[in-house]
C-alpha cells in the first residue's frame, strides 16, 4: 500500500466519524438538561418547559412571569457493547490460512467502553471521571410590552467515552468526544393575545470534536485470500513475487515487528476540531385552544460550518518498515516512490478542514388535559438527517500525488461506495435519511404541589441498512422516561426525571460499506470487513433543576 493512500484512507476514516458522528440522532435534546422535557419523552412542543422553552419552543416564554433563573445538572452514562464474528468467507479465509491470515484482537472478541471523554473549550479531548454537566439560563418579563426576554446555556450535544487500548473497538475510537454546546441564546416571548404566543431564539454555540484511534484497512485480506489460493505469493525459486499488496499479505517471519499484515493497526491517529461559533435560530407558536387544549410548532434551523483542526497520523513499525523498504527498491515502484519524496515515514501532521451540517428540525404538538387531574403530551417531528448524504473533506494545500491515486482508484471502482479521491480532497458518501418520528408523555397532579411523569419516544432510524457501524452504533433507538415535578414553595419548582435510551444493531458480514464490507474497492473506512457484527447502546441520563425567581 502507498503511503499516500495510507494517508488518504487515514483522513477517510477521520472525517467520516467526524462528519457523521458529530450530528447521531442519540443526543438530540437529551442533555439539553430539562427534566420535564426528559420525563415527556421530549413531547413538550404545546407544552413548552420553563426557560427551556427557548430550545423547544421560544413561543413558551411568553408564559413566564416577574424574573426567573433556572439551574441545572445532568449525570450520564453510557454503555456500548460490540460482538464479532467471522462471516462465512473471512472464516474460510482463518481455516485454509491460519499461519497467515488471523486477527486475535478481535475475531470472536466483544468490545466495551471504559470510562467517558469529552470535548471542552480551551482544554481538548479530556478524560472525565463521569459524564456531568452543569447549565442554566434566566428570564425577564417585560410587562408592559407583552414580552418575555430570556437566554441559557444548554448542551443540544454532548457524548464522550473511550476504550482501553486492547479493546477490539479501538478501530472505530478509543477516545471520542462530541460537544456542540450553546452558551449564549438571547430570546424573546410575545403575547399576542390571552391565548396566541410567538417566540424566537438566536442560538451561539461552540463545537467541538476529539477523535483518537487505530486505524487498519482488513479489505486487502479477500485480494489476499484470491492470491493466496492461486499460489500467487511465490516464485518458482520460492522466494516471493514482490508487489505492494503481496508485501503485505504474504508469508514472512511471523515475529518480525516490521511484519505488515490488514488485520493490525497501520497507524494510530489523533485528532482535534473546533469552532467556537456556529449559529441557528428557533422560531415557534403556542395557542391555547382551550382551558383542556393547547397546540404547538416549533422549526429549529440547521447549520452549515466550516469546522478545522488537526490530525496527527503516527504509523506503525510495519508500515514504516514496509515504506523504508519500498524507498530502497531498485524497481519501478521504487523509483515512483522516490520521485513523490516517499523515502521514510514516522509521523504525519496535518491542518484539515470539513464542512459540517446541523440539520434543520421541525416539530407539531398537542398538550390535551385527558381529566383535571391527567395530561398528555403528543409530538410529531421532523429531522432533515438527509443532508447528511455525502461529506466533503478539503485540504489547505492540494495533495497532487491524491490526484494520481484517484486515478488509479477509478479504475479499481466497482461501484461498491462511492465518494471520491481528488488532489484537494475527499468526498465521502454517507447516504443517510430524513425521518419522521412521534412521541408521547403524561403527567399525573397527584397533588397541589407533586406532579407525576412518563414519557416514550421511539427515535427512529435515519442510516440505511448498508451504512450501519460502531462509530454510529444506533439502530431502531428508544426513549423510555419518567420524573417529577414539586412546587418546593410560592415561586421556587424542583424537577427531576430518569432516562433510559436503548438500541441494537445487527450488521451481517458483506452488508455494510461502512463496517463490514469484502469489496476489495471499498477505501472510505471499512474497520470489520468480513464480521457479522451485533451491537448494543445503552445511555441512562439523571437530570435535576430548581427554577425559582429573583
């Protein structure tokens, strides 16, 4: 393998976790830390929740009275398991070729999160002992204008966890952090009459992505399969016949550190982005049809940025040797090598940069008081996750030698992925869906202070089928939830609510281009190729406020 594809296949698999990762349907509106969003299942459009309101539907504002303050914790953790199999041609592959081909780390083996990192302002990629927050905002009631001005901070995402450096699912991160954190949110609440609210809100929010892992590309194992079962490694004289992808798949010395083989990490890579400002707005309506009924809509803008940083790619002692090596061939491909400055490699550092979507979100409710004493809560919503369908990388100066190879990788397509290899870039597809989803909540006055909640939201499944992986381990995902609600004295309300989000995936070998595809042609990040894969996501999430006045 060429290091330039290395390199390229390095920054593949980077930016295709960074672009898609980044924006998973998990965190949307869990860790925006309102317990009575959380305990509804988040069907709280008609019935917007305190200064929270800005987020789900700024229209609520307008309900707030005098001058409030809210404040907020959040405690979560997260549990991610992973199950690998070999599928039916990797395992032919390990029987007919067991001295050669084998891949301990993770055939038969499960992989587990062991702790949680996140990504923070000013200090990176930090490791933190448990995933914990504290938010809040304020509110004050213009009275005499109808209005009610307001801002918060909340966290609209942020998910972190890392694995120890054994783990078979270091390949799709050892320590990933995702923040995208929104610090200032000025709003305004209008009354327009006794029974018809509108809001807005400008959101400015800092985002941020870690991403540290080992990288390795198992594909060339099946052209290393085909080779292997034609004899095609070795000359009459037994020696091997010398080409890139027999260096890598042949028989050496077993013990030799030097010794390249797909199924070990070929370079192991940090990296860090950041934008401290990205913006999108809330616009939304509140009417109260009637004392029993009241109606919602809310639209959530989406953003485009431009989000950069860097990436280091620290290679491994096999390809090293293996590139050292291929500088020294008194052959053609040696001198290609040498005349693209290809004379050793350790270390590569480089400024990168990818445009980064927040999708845009719209959602209808309806808040329906069922008896005096029993409401629920019905939400519809929308999710424009379809812009996520392809994902372009550009490089601050042109790679010519990318230019060549994606030459080269054109005539190696088989149509298997798609996406594209140029001198500025990347083009990485991703295919992803737009869906439709609905949940429900209801609330019990079991009091005149205590109030009683549950809420279900299944969250639906925007990735297709054929794009599943670890790095976005979400199938069909569920929300269960419950929590309270007591009113502690005139002007002050404590509320609390428990979540438990819960989703499976199952990825048969050959299915998936983005996990565990055989195609030889498959170059966009493809860590598990030949496994049948079994996946299970479970995050549980506290949260706690007091809102009172001041």
């Amino acid at each position: 393998m060429s290091p330039n594809l290395l390199r390229a296949s390095c920054l593949a698999g980077v930016c295709a976790f960074l672009s898609s990762h980044a924006q998973a349907q998990l965190a949307q509106n869990i860790f925006i830390g309102n317990p009575k969003a959380l305990a509804l299942g988040n069907a709280v459009t008609a019935d917007p929740p305190g200064i929270d309101a800005i987020h789900f539907n700024p229209a609520g504002l307008a309900l707030l009275k005098g001058r409030q303050y809210e404040i907020k914790g959040i405690a979560g953790h997260i549990s991610l398991e992973a199950e690998f199999q070999p599928g039916p041609q990797l395992q032919s592959a390990f029987e007919q070729f067991p001295d050669i081909l084998s891949d301990p780390v993770v055939n038969g083996q499960t992989s587990e999160i062991s702790g949680t990192s996140v990504m923070l302002p000013f200090f990176g990629l930090t490791d933190l002992p448990a995933l914990v927050a504290a938010l809040g905002g304020a509110s004050y009631e213009v009275e005499e204008q109808n209005m009610v001005l307001a801002t918060g901070v909340f966290a609209p995402m942020l998910l972190g966890l890392n694995r120890d450096e054994n783990d078979p699912g270091i390949y799709s991160g050892e320590d990933v952090g995702i923040t995208r954190l929104t610090y200032f949110a000025p709003s305004v609440g209008y009354r327009i009459s006794d029974k018809v609210y509108v809001g807005a809100a400008l959101n400015f929010s800092y985002v941020g992505v870690g991403l540290n892992f080992d990288m390795r590309l198992p594909n060339f194992t099946f052209g290393a399969f085909d080779t292997l079962q034609q004899g095609g490694c070795f000359a009459d004289t037994g020696d091997i016949i010398s080409n890139p992808l027999n260096d890598i798949i042949c028989p050496r010395d077993l013990a030799d550190p030097s010794r390249l083989s797909p199924f070990q990490a070929m370079a192991f890579i940090e990296s860090e982005f950041e934008r401290p400002l990205s913006t999108t707005f809330n616009v939304g309506v509140l009417w109260e049809v009637e004392p029993w009924l009241s109606l919602g809509a809310v639209y959530m803008s989406g953003a485009r940025d431009r989000i950069e940083g860097d990436v280091r790619i620290e290679y491994s002692p096999g390809v090293q040797g293996f590139v050292n090596n291929l500088a020294q061939d008194s052959s053609i491909v040696g001198m290609i090598a040498r005349g693209i400055g290809v004379n050793e490699i350790a270390v590569d550092e480089t400024p990168a940069s990818l445009v980064l979507e927040y999708p845009q979100h719209f959602s209808i409710g309806a808040s329906i008081k069922v008896t005096p004493r029993l409401k629920t809560n019905i939400d519809i919503k929308w999710t424009d996750t379809a812009v996520w369908d392809e994902w372009d990388i550009q490089f601050e100066k042109p790679a010519q030698f990318l230019g060549v190879l994606g030459s080269i990788v054109d005539l190696l397509d088989q149509g298997t992925t798609g996406g594209d290899i140029s001198a500025d870039g990347l083009l990485l597809p991703r295919g992803y869906e737009s869906v439709w989803t609905w949940a429900i909540g209801f609330e019990y006055q079991y009091s005149n202070r205590l109030a009683l909640r549950l809420g279900y939201e299944p969250r639906g499944d925007s990735i297709p089928d054929d794009k599943r992986d670890l790095f976005i381990p979400l199938g069909d995902t569920k929300l269960y939830s419950g929590g309270f609600s007591y009113h502690w004295s005139q002007d002050t309300f404590i509320e609390g609510a428990l979540g438990f989000i819960h989703s499976e995936q199952d990825i048969p070998s050959n299915s998936s281009t983005n996990a565990t595809s055989t195609a030889i042609d498959n170059f966009i990040y493809n860590p598990y190729a030949g496994y049948d894969m079994k996946t299970e996501l479970t995050v549980v999430v506290g949260e706690i406020s007091i809102r009172s006045t001041f």
